[in-house]
C-alpha cells in the first residue's frame, strides 16, 4: 500500500472514530462556534475540569473571563462560597 493512501486511510479513521463521541446536541453546540475554546483561558479552565465528577476549582478571575468572552460548554456549577479569589 502506498504511503499516500496509508495517510488518506488513517485520517479517515481517525474522523469516523472521532464523529462517533459526540451528541447531535454537542455537534450543534460546536458548530456555533468558530473555535473549540473562546481563549487560552477557557482552555486552561476545560482541561482543569475535565472527566467525569471532577472537583471544582473556580477563581473570581475565571467567573469575570467567562462572562467577558461568553464560554460555552458544559457549565461548572460552584457556589459564591466556593469562589476564590485570585
């Protein structure tokens, strides 16, 4: 098999496998946006609270940038307690 289609089979592997993990509501979500994270901080933020249940840990910096850039996903649910400030 030549390398070129070796390449064209992978990738195409690749998108099947990577269509199949999410909802018709999550693809829809994704489609509004130009980008998969509004900022670097909206990334730094997801990959802290990433899996299933994890522990949140939410900074009044965190709150201000999400309203500012209108994140979007799965929210983090905290009470005003539970903020900290930076």
């Amino acid at each position: 098999m030549s390398n070129g289609l070796r390449r064209i089979l992978i990738l195409l592997t690749a998108a099947l496998a990577g269509s199949a993990c999410a909802t018709s509501e999550q693809w829809a979500e994704w489609r509004q946006h130009s980008t998969h994270f509004a900022s670097n901080e909206h990334f730094t933020f997801s990959m802290r609270h990433r899996g299933a249940n994890p522990i949140p840990r939410v900074s009044q910096r965190d709150v201000e940038k999400a309203k500012a850039e209108t994140w979007w996903g799965d929210p983090i649910v905290v009470r005003p307690e539970q903020i900290f400030t930076n």
